[in-house]
C-alpha cells in the first residue's frame, strides 16, 4: 500500500515511492487554492509574519512542500528536451500555479496598502496577524502525536531563538544584484518556514523598503534578481525540510511551533522606539519602525478596544478555519 500524508485541509495526498503526488481538484478547488495564495501573500508583505504560518493555518503546507519538492532535475532535463508532457505529468502545477497567482496578487495589489496602514495603524495590522499566529502555534500544537522531552525542549529553543532573531536590528547593505540575489534566496527559506517572515528577514539585512519600493515601481529587474534568488534558494531548501518532515515529523512540527511563538516577539501590537543614539539614523524610525520594544498601553482608549478587537479578530479566524476543516475531514472519512 502506498503511504498517505494527511493534510489540514482534509484532502488525502497520495506519494508514489518517487516523491510524486497526485491530486483531485475541480475548478472551484483551485479557486479556493489562489485564494489560499492571496492570504499567504498578504502576510509576506507584513514583517513579523510568515507565509508559510498562513500556509499551515490554511492546511496547505505539507501539500506546498511536496509540490515544490516535484521541481527536480529531471523536471528540468525534460523542459530542456522539450518534453513538456512527461516535464508536467509528475508535476502538481495546477496547484503551484493558482497558489502562485495568489500570492503574486497579494503582492502586487496589497504592498501599497499595507505599507500605508503599517506607516499609519502599525498597532492594528500588528493586532490581527499577533491573532493568527497565536491561534495557529495553539491549533498545530494537535499535529504532534505525543509529546515527549526532546521535542518540548526543541520546541522551548526554537521559541528563543526565533524570540531572539525578531529582536535584531537592521543592517546597512548594498543593493547590488548579488546582495539582492542573496538576499531573495534566505528571505524566502525563512518565508516557507511558520514563524520565520521573510519579509522580516529582508529588513534585517537592510532590504525591505528598497524591495517594497521596486514592487510599486514594477522595476523589473530587481525583482527579477530577487525573484531568482529565491527561486533557488526554495527548491534548494524545501528539500532539507520535506526529508525532515517525512523522517521526524513530530520533532520538526514541534520545532515550527517554537518558531511561531517566539515571533509573537515581533508583531506584538504596543510598541514604544526606541531612537537610535547616532542621530544620522533616526530618519529611518520614520519609515520603519524597526528599534522598538514591547510595551501595554497606557491606558484603555476606543483604539486598545479596536486593536484587542482585531487580536480576537484574528484568533476567532483560526478556530473558525480549523473547526471547518475537523468537519470536512469528518465528512471525507
């Protein structure tokens, strides 16, 4: 019998022993993938949060890692022999591609927007994805079979760990098309990781506003330069990460919660900066808040009811989404 991998989202996942899947889907089901997509691009844009915590509170995440794990070398050798039937035969592209188109919406129609209410209602925005990946670290923790030693222990240091990277300050780097390509390879392995945000990274290695700013441009070449870098830098790591999940995957569930919680560091709502002692970069507290520290408000105001309101908001998604896909896994069996 050939084993299963059973998904969030309630769908059975079939692997042949060559690492291929197959799957079943009507028009609407990809519909319903792009839109996936859209949400996990949303959350790229917004430091502090993953894409691939969006991934795993959508139950598409162990779905994405076997799809990307399908873009091999022998994909490759048979797009360069124009075999483009056998190329795609092994390929789940209709699922990389609506959830490609997505994203890349997301990207491309929200980074404007997000970036104004991150300038403006940084607290709000903040609010809601602290909601959502809460209420993930709480409904992925059910993933692990049974708990043991190892894996809390794992588990506390992942939390300080990522509690720790969250807390760095940005670096001053150079936009060169290598520091840029670079740059796309380990923003986007943190990306595919829940817990980790890429975009995050790239404000850690002094990248985000030039990157965010070439999306509202469309500057073709430096996102091309990112984009390959992250291309390579995904199909490279999605492989260390599928071995690990198929050979330890309660251990690695377990370390990806750590990941998560720990982030919460960064997308706390209150905030208070704290300026720089070199006067000549304070001008960058004015475009991103990037030195700042955890604080509770003052006092309580209609807007720390919005921003609680919003937290809520976004812990009630979570349940909500969980509790739909327990109800289809229910039905599907």
């Amino acid at each position: 019998m050939e084993p299963t991998i059973s998904l969030l989202s309630s769908q059975k996942v079939t692997v042949r022993e060559e690492g291929t899947a197959t799957y079943r889907r009507t028009m609407k089901d990809y519909i319903g993938v792009a839109l996936r997509g859209f949400c996990m691009g949303a959350a790229d844009v917004v430091p502090g949060v993953s894409g691939g915590t969006m991934a795993f509170i959508l139950g598409i995440y162990d779905e994405l890692i076997h799809a990307l794990h399908a873009i091999n070398l022998t994909f490759f050798r048979r797009l360069f022999r124009l075999q483009w039937r056998a190329a795609f035969a092994d390929l789940p592209w209709q699922f990389l591609l609506a959830l490609g188109l997505g994203i890349g919406t997301a990207i491309f129609t929200l980074a404007e927007g997000l970036s104004w209410a991150l300038h403006h209602h940084p607290e709000l925005v903040r609010a809601f994805f602290f909601g959502l990946v809460l209420a993930s670290a709480v409904t992925v923790r059910r993933r692990v079979r049974q708990w043991t030693a190892p894996m809390l222990i794992l588990s506390l240091l992942a939390t300080i760990g990522a509690y720790l990277l969250v807390g760095l300050t940005p670096a001053e780097t150079p936009h060169t098309p290598v520091f840029l390509f670079f740059s796309g390879a380990i923003a986007i392995c943190a990306m595919i990781l829940p817990g980790i945000s890429g975009a995050f990274i790239l404000v850690l290695l002094g990248q985000y506003l030039y990157i965010l700013d070439a999306v509202t441009r469309l500057d073709v070449f430096t996102l091309g330069i990112v984009a390959s870098g992250a291309a390579v830098g995904l199909l490279s790591f999605v492989r260390l990460l599928r071995w690990l999940l198929m050979r330890s995957h309660d251990l690695v569930i377990a370390f990806l919660i750590g990941l998560m919680v720990g982030s919460l560091r960064k997308i706390w709502p209150w905030k208070a900066l704290a300026l720089p002692a070199n006067p000549l970069t304070r001008s960058h507290h004015a475009l991103l808040p990037t030195y700042d520290y955890n604080v509770l408000p003052a006092e309580f105001t209609p807007e720390v009811g919005l921003t609680i309101g919003l937290m809520g908001l976004g812990f009630g998604v979570v349940l909500v989404i969980e509790h739909l896909a327990a109800r289809r896994r229910q039905v599907s069996t």
